[in-house]
C-alpha cells in the first residue's frame, strides 16, 4: 500500500463534516415540522440551533479560513455545503415569518369577533319587552 496516494482526512475536516451534517439533519426536521404544523417543543429548537450552530462555527475556527486551505476542493466543498445551510437557514426563516404572520392575521379576526359577540349581546332582545310587572296581575 503507497501511503503517498492516500489521502488522509484531519480530524478537523472529519469533525467539521459531522457536524454540517447534523446541523442539516436538524435543518431538515425542524422544516418537516413546521411544514406539518407540529410546533412541540419548538422552543427547544432555539437551543438545538444554538449548540449547532456554535459547533459549526468551533469546527471553522479549527480548520481556519477556507480561503487560505491547500486543499482547494476541500475548501469548495466546505464552501457548497455552508451555502446550502445558510439557505436552508433562510426558508425555515421565512416559514416562521409567515407562520408568525398568519397567527397575527388570525388573532387579528379573533379580536373582531368578540367585538362584534359583544356589541350584539349588549342590544337588548328584539320585540317590545314589558318594562314593569304587576304582582297584581
């Protein structure tokens, strides 16, 4: 075996590796489950996002600027894959937006019918009601 040809990893590409790829694997869960709807333990996903991200960004500092690599497919293919974090990044951004936005419009129209419930409990019943009652009677 010519030792010369391998291509050896360093541990901080490896670990930089897993964890892109667990930061895309949370990316891909927490948008299924907005998708569906499922918003448990979505605040717990702060958390998650948090440790993730501070991983990535541990695994870039060990590494050292993509720029400067040797390895310039390396560098490439880190590159490609951050990109598409940061993209997935944006579309779960943007569906908790519209998300946000839709609860709004909807809290919105909520307001306006217990205003209006109210306005029409208020008014006194239809028709002519007497207004005093005799015992006599």
């Amino acid at each position: 075996m010519n030792h010369g040809t391998v291509k050896k990893a360093l541990p901080a590409e490896v670990e930089l590796g897993a964890v892109i790829d667990r930061y895309a694997a949370m990316q891909e869960e927490h948008l299924a489950a907005l998708g569906r709807g499922t918003l448990q333990g979505v605040m717990q996903w702060q958390v998650e996002r948090e440790r993730a991200f501070n991983a990535l960004r541990k695994g870039l500092d060990a590494l050292g600027d993509l720029g400067s690599l040797a390895d310039r497919s390396l560098a490439l293919r880190l590159s490609e894959r951050i990109g598409a974090l940061l993209a997935t990044e944006n579309r779960l951004q943007k569906m908790v937006r519209d998300g946000r936005k839709s609860i709004r419009e909807q809290q919105i129209a909520l307001r306006k019918g217990r205003k209006v419930v109210g306005r029409l409990r208020a008014q006194p019943e239809a028709g002519a009601a007497p207004r005093f009652v005799s015992s006599m009677a």
